[in-house]
C-alpha cells in the first residue's frame, strides 16, 4: 500500500518555453523501498508525462541517474526516499552543467575532458586472441583496481576551463603504465559516446557491458518521451514530430559554493591552510628579530605574550587542527598502496598513524622545550 507520501520539488527548464529553470512540485506516494528515480518515473508516468531525466541501469553502476538531491550530487537510484523525510525533496540537475532539459544535462565538454586524459589501461604491446589473455599478479591490479571498479565522477572541477579536475589523480596513476604512440591513439579514438534514450552508452565497451542493454524493456517505451527532439535527430520520418530547440540553460557560476552549506564548510575546512602561512609570517618575524639582537628578540617574545597573541594562537591551533584531520583523512587515497606482509595497510591504519606521528613529535618537542628552560 502506498500509504505515504512525500513532496518531491524539482528544478523545471523547458526550453521552448522558459527563459531559466522554475522549481515545480508534485506528492508523490512512496514505500520504504522506493528510491528516488522511482518517485520520478511515478510523475513522470502517473502526474507529469513531460518530466525528464536520465537513467538506465538502476544499479548505481552506469552513472546516468545522477542528479543534486537536496544541493548534493547522488546517483537517484540509490538514494531512498524514506532518507529524506519529512521532505521536501529538492531535485535538480546536475550543478555545473548546461541544462539541456528538466534534469538531463550536456556532458560533452565532459567527455571531452575524460577522452583527453585516456582513464584506461593500454598495454605496451597488443595482443591478438590466439596469443591469449593479459597476465598481471595481485599486486599489479591492486594498484588500479580502486580506479576502474566505480562511475567516474563529475563535478564542478570537471566542468571549468582547462581541469581535468578529479579524474587528474586517475591520469597520474596510469601514466607511468600506458605507451605512447599510434597503439594508444588507435585506443583513445575506439572510445565514443552517444547519447541514448535511457542513458550514455560507451561504444568501447563489450556488448554484455554496455547499460541499459538488458532487464530494463520499459526504457523502449520512454525513448520518444525523454526528449522530443531525438527522434527527428536521428532521422525519423515522423513529421507529426516538431524538433524541440536546443539552446542549453547555463547556470551562473559566480559565488556557487556560498549557496550550499556542504560547499561552504569545504571552504572554511579549505582555509585552514592560511593559518600555516600566517604562522609562518610570525616564526620569521621571530627569526629576523633574533638576527637584530637581544634587545629586538626580547621585544617579539614580550609581544608574544599579550591577549592579542595569545588568542591569535587559540585560533591558529583549533585551525591546525581541522588541517591535519583534513590531511590525515586523505593520506589514505594520495600515498601509494601499501603492503606489509603481503596485506594492504588499511586507510583507518594510515590515518591513526599520522595522528601518532603528530602525537609523539608534540610530546618530544614540549620536552624539548622545557628542558632547554630549565
């Protein structure tokens, strides 16, 4: 019984008809177990037959559901309603792309940048099929396997001029792996991306890989709804059919992380790295005064001592603090892998010992200090 229900608001662009995307509502009836791509195929087939948006596998494999849900970007077939009750739900596309409509977005300049830093594995040699399969150990596939195993990820570095964004560490990791030369130019041409009525499909990929090839025969059904001008672009002959314009909605970028809370303590957590510098500003003060002799020395060690400073030093140590926790917490996924005794160091094993590290150098370093003093 769908007994529940639970309001879904979600950023409209029509661009026949609106100059910028309005925000729409609809009351969706829900389940425990209805994710919500499924509360927007139920408006979609029961409330507003005009919405669109992209899916295909609904796995949380193919990436093509992926939309803001409430201000964060989350791939809407595995996010579940009953998570964000009591609502609204607040849906739009995704942030950073031209909308072409409603919740479907244009990612050519993000295939673009994906095609140019090749994100996949070219062996220095080919290899025909009689000649067998690749062979690589354990420790070999461990050093990519975290890399091929999800969706690439889009976001607001993707989508800027010259960034290649988060797929840059993916770049750097396989590049001391893959070959120069017309093998790897023949690799990086065999990859393309057409745009399908359910989702994107890479054409480099094996038939039995590509989304939305099976289990999902509704998709046929959707293909004419999805966007009205595909049919014609793919040359129909249904002249009942009007080519719907295309002329893609570009969201403002200035000031975008101000507008949502997760973006704004990402920047405060960002800024933290300012207290090194300005501590590093009052250490070579310290320096240069030594240098000047006792007398300017004693000055810069009284001014150190006033309210002044020492509150600036509260500040600076609570900012150190959410710096290091931001570093240790990120060691993990930008050191190479490590192995000891054949098993792979764990990221929480990373992360405590850097906090150890911290810990034991602050307890030499005060006994240090006051051993000198005394």
């Amino acid at each position: 019984m769908l007994n529940k229900t639970i309001e879904i608001q979600v950023l409209r662009y029509r661009p026949e008809q609106d100059d910028k995307p309005l925000w729409q509502s609809y009351r969706v009836p829900f389940t425990d177990d209805m994710s919500v791509l499924q509360g927007l195929q139920h408006i979609k087939d029961e409330i507003d037959g005009t919405l669109s948006f992209r899916w295909s596998c609904r796995m949380a494999i193919c990436g093509s559901c992926g939309m803001m849900v409430n201000g964060k970007p989350n791939l809407s077939c595995k996010t579940f309603l009953r998570d964000l009750l009591p609502g609204p739900v607040r849906i739009e596309a995704l942030a950073h792309f031209p909308i072409e409509r409603d919740l479907v977005v244009s990612v050519g300049e993000f295939v673009k940048k994906l095609e140019s830093i090749k994100p996949y594995i070219i062996p220095k040699e080919p290899r025909t099929l009689a000649q067998g399969e690749y062979l690589q150990t354990p420790e070999q596939l461990e050093q990519f396997e975290q890399y091929s195993s999800s969706t690439v990820r889009t976001g607001p570095e993707l989508h800027g001029p010259r960034r290649a964004g988060a797929a840059a560490p993916l770049q750097r990791r396989l590049a001391r792996r893959r070959p120069r030369g017309a093998h790897a130019d023949r690799q990086r041409r065999g990859r393309r991306v057409e745009l399908h009525g359910g989702g994107l499909l890479l054409r480099g990929l094996p038939q039995a890989r590509r989304p939305g090839q099976r289990g999902e025969p509704e998709q046929g059904r959707e293909r004419k709804r999805l966007l009205p001008a595909l049919s014609v672009s793919e040359g129909s002959h249904d002249m009942s059919s009007k080519a719907v314009p295309r002329r893609p909605y570009v969201r403002p970028m200035q000031g975008w992380w101000r507008r949502d809370p997760f973006f704004v303590r990402y920047m405060w957590r960002e800024a933290t790295a300012l207290a090194v510098l300005v501590y590093a500003i009052v250490l070579t003060v310290g320096v240069v005064r030594l240098a000047q002799g006792e007398a300017a020395w004693n000055r810069w060690l009284d001014a150190l001592q006033t309210p002044a400073s020492m509150l600036l030093h509260v500040v600076l140590l609570i900012a150190f603090v959410i710096h290091a926790k931001s570093w240790f917490e990120i060691m993990p996924k930008t050191m190479p892998m490590m192995f000891i005794g054949g098993e792979r160091v764990s990221g929480t094993a990373i992360t405590r010992s850097g906090w150890a590290a911290t810990v034991i150098a602050s307890v030499v370093l005060f006994g240090l200090t006051w051993w000198w003093r005394s």
